[in-house]
C-alpha cells in the first residue's frame, strides 16, 4: 500500500514493514523504465548486422532424365562457405524411396515400396527387391548406380544439368572411376559439387521399357549436414522402345551389283554351300507391340527353287530361352524378275523379349537366286496398349 506526503512517498508491505522512497529516486527509477524499449530496438537491430553462418552445402537444383525404363537424376550443389569441403569415406550416404507402380504392368498396378540406403565408398551399385519371386520373369528389382565428383568442365549450369553425357572429359572421367575412388572428395570455396545417380528398372519383359513411377524422397547426408529434395518421377517422358538395330550381313554375304539404296544388297545363292538362307541377329522388341515389317526382294529370272521370309520370337530370360512357336510364319516370296516390296504388319506377343528374321532359298534344283534390302522393323503409333 502506498502512502503518499509532500515530501515522501511510503509503501506499506503485506508484513508491516516500511519502506521509504524519495522523489529523486522515483525520478530515476521512471528515467530507466522509459529507456528500455529504446535499449530493447538498438539489440535486435545490432542483432540483424551479424551474419548467420552459412550452409555446408546448397542444393543448387536437379534434372531429371528417363533413359529407357530407368531414370537419371543429375544434382547440382555449391560450396557457400569460406572454408574448403573435405569428404571422407563413411561421411556420406544416400537414402532413396518411395512408393512405385506402372499401370501398364499389371504385377506393378498397385503401388510397392521401393527403398535405397547407400553410402558409395562401400559399392557404387546397390538394389532393393520391388517384387520377391523365384521365377525371373515375375521378379523385379531397382538398381541404384551413383557418381559424384567436384570437377567442373561446364560453362554453364544449363550445360552440365541433363546434357553432360557426351562431354568428352566427363566421359573418359566416369568411365575410369572405381567404386573406391568416389571418396575422399575435396570441394573448394565457391566450388560446385555434382551427383549422379541412375536407377534401372530389372524385370525380364518390362524392365528396359517401362521405368516405375511415383514420388520419390532423396536424402543426401554428409555428416551431421543433410539435404532432402523431393524427385516427381511420376510421369514417363516418352515410350521406350529397343534402341537396337540389325547390323550389317558381312561382306561375302553382300553384293555391289543390285540394291534399292546404295552400295550393295543380301545376296542369296541356292548353288553356293552356305550362302541358300540368311539369318539376321536376334532384335530386342518391346513385348505386346504392333510392328510393321519392311523390306525389298529381287528374285532372279530363271529360279527354280522356292524363296521365302521366316519371322519368329523366343522369350530370353536371365535362365532360360523359350520359343513361341504360335507367333511364328512363313511367307512365300513370289515376285520374279523385278525389285517387289514386302510389307506385313507384326504382332509381338505379351511374352516376347527377341524376334527373328530369316530369308531362304528351299528346294530342289540347285538354280535360284535373291537379293533383299532397305530392312526395316518400325514400331506402329500407338501400339503399345495401357498407360503409366
């Protein structure tokens, strides 16, 4: 309680006891009050001068690429801080995952848990199983392949991000590098760190065709710093089919004399051991695809025997070959005395990884020969059914 009089103020506390203010301490005690908001704004604002420290590392950006069924992540990362970055064995580790699925499959219809937990100094390659199983053509695994390296050969972000593969440095760089030399890996002030990981889809019809899709979460950690980006891998960006192409029949097998397109033509001779039938290389399709089979033939004037195209396909698995004998026919080649295109369009069964071609001369007498040329196997528009 306070007491007040014109010359001192007193205040009574709960027990009785008193208490005696001047005014000229009052005064002080009101003169340090009022400075306190003034002392409070000049700390905070002194407080944003000093600079917070910076992080180990910036996630500068990524790019996502598909590469037939798999998927290729380019991450970009700089050194902000004054000091230089050293990266020891056992200081780094990857963790990838997600839930995965492809609609156009219909063992990955339903979403599947897909992870990855991988530090590079012990394997540059790991896998994690999607799908259990004993039999090859049902099991489905992910391989994750991963690369990282603080040499920068790019005049721009835009030229390493998404289109670094042909770079000539960077080629004979990755190529040469072991699983024990991603680390140590030093990074200077102001350097940019790169990482490249590749995750490959392994499932004997589907795996070089059909990349799993979904959100996926990745994780780099490098000691107690840890980045996190989220990877939208959800969306095909194109569909895959076979890269491969039928090579060239070797010289014995080509002629200069005769030829649609220039500089020869397969030459088959009835009367010559060896040289009555020509069997391509087997061609990786993609399974369940309409294909449109293309060729020109020349039969010569005066053959006796009969001239015929076989196309067959076989399902090739890690363990076991297998040959589909309903997807195979046989086509007579009637046409004499001029060039005569050939064209029929192909079913790839749901199970076939390889097709075969063949062109042959059959029959008795020994008197006949053909030419064939401008082969071609062209996937239709449209022809694979389902979706991502």
């Amino acid at each position: 309680m306070l007491l007040s009089t014109k010359s001192n103020t007193f205040r009574v506390d709960c027990v009785g006891s008193l208490n005696i203010i001047t005014p000229r301490y009052v005064i002080i005690m009101a003169d340090v009050l009022f400075s306190i908001p003034w002392m409070l704004a000049f700390m905070a604002s002194q407080s944003n001068l000093v600079e917070s420290p910076k992080p180990l590392l910036s996630l500068l950006g990524h790019t996502v690429r598909q590469d037939q069924g798999a998927w290729i992540i380019d991450l970009h990362l700089f050194n902000g801080r004054a000091n230089g970055l050293l990266i020891a064995p056992g200081e780094f580790r990857l963790k990838l995952e997600g839930w995965v699925s492809n609609s156009r499959i219909t063992s990955h219809a339903l979403p599947r848990w897909s992870s990855f937990s991988f530090t590079p100094n012990v394997n540059r390659t790991v896998y994690t199983d999607v799908i259990v199983a004993d039999e090859d053509s049902r099991r489905c695994r992910e391989y994750l392949t991963m690369l990282l390296w603080a040499k920068d050969w790019f005049r721009s972000d835009s030229e390493f991000l998404g289109k670094s593969d042909n770079h000539p440095k960077m080629s004979t760089y990755l190529s040469s590098q072991r699983s024990d030399s991603l680390l140590p890996l030093s990074l200077g002030p102001g350097e940019k760190m790169y990482i490249r990981f590749r995750i490959d889809h392994q499932h004997t019809l589907y795996g070089d065709y059909d990349p799993l899709l979904g959100i996926r979460t990745v994780e780099l950690s490098l000691g107690s710093f840890i980045v996190r980006e989220v990877l939208a891998l959800d969306r095909e960006q194109y569909l895959a089919q076979p890269k491969y192409s039928w090579p060239n029949p070797p010289d014995e097998r080509r002629d200069t004399r005769y030829f649609i397109s220039k500089p020869d033509s397969l030459h088959l001779e009835a009367d010559v051991y060896g040289h009555r039938a020509y069997r391509y290389q087997e061609l990786p399709v993609r399974y369940d695809t309409r294909m449109n089979l293309q060729f020109w033939y020349l039969i010569a004037a005066g053959t006796e025997c009969e001239c015929c195209v076989r196309v067959g396909q076989n399902k090739d698995t890690p363990h076991a070959w297998r040959q589909l004998h309903g997807a195979a026919f046989e086509e007579p080649l009637k046409t004499v005395g001029r060039w005569t295109k050939f064209e029929r369009i192909v079913q790839i069964e749901p199970e076939a990884t390889k097709l075969i071609l063949e062109f042959k001369i059959t029959g008795d007498p020994n008197v006949g020969e053909m030419w064939i040329d401008d082969v071609s196997l062209e996937p239709l528009n449209g022809s694979s059914g389902g979706g991502p």
